[in-house]
C-alpha cells in the first residue's frame, strides 16, 4: 500500500465552503466508481479554515497519471472536477494547472 498527502484551497467565503462540503456529503456515485477502480483503497479529506488536506491510500500500482487519463475520459468525472472548480483555488505555489499538491512527508514516528 502506498499513501499520499496533498493539499488545495477553497475560495476564502463561507457559503463557498458550506457548499462544497454538502457536495460532499453526497459524492456521486460514479466519482467513487472512478476513485475505487483507480486503486484507491481509501480517502479522507480535512479542513482547517479554507485548507483542505487529503489522505489516499492506494494500491502499490497506483499512477496519477493513469488517474488523470482515466479521469479526462470519464464525462461524468469531468463534469464533478468542473462542478468542484468553482469552489476551489489553486495555492500560491502550485503549477500552473495543478490543483491538489502533493505534500512531503517530514516527520514519521514509527521511523525513529
């Protein structure tokens, strides 16, 4: 198993938020069929203010890439990630086009 950590922001309004998260209350199930059959075994995704942080635990041939292919062929995937766009914004360091950014891991305790 393999785990990755990243992180987005939202539109700094309350309401915006508000809105995203019911979206998310109630995720279409073809969004979870795609996230399932891209060999995500599980995802969480916090908030702190308008910071999101996501956790995905995937399987050991998980690619991104494959995801984002899997994804630009899906109408309905597409259709969520424009939905989704509209609440969210990129960091201030991300590249251009990039949304969630991948964190680095400094700190393990079962590693010391």
């Amino acid at each position: 198993m393999m785990r990755f950590c990243l992180t987005l922001d939202l539109v700094p309004d309350a309401e915006s938020i508000a809105t995203y998260e019911a979206w998310h209350r109630e995720v279409w199930p073809e969004i979870v069929t795609s996230i399932r059959d891209a060999g995500i075994l599980s995802m969480e995704i916090y908030r702190a203010s308008n910071r999101l942080f996501m956790i995905i635990d995937t399987l050991p041939t998980f690619s991104f890439a494959a995801k984002a292919s899997a994804d630009a062929a899906n109408p309905r995937v597409r259709e969520w990630e424009f939905l989704m766009s509209k609440f969210q914004q990129p960091l201030p360091f991300a590249a251009p086009g990039e949304k969630w950014v991948p964190m680095e891991r400094i700190f393990n305790l079962p590693e010391i």
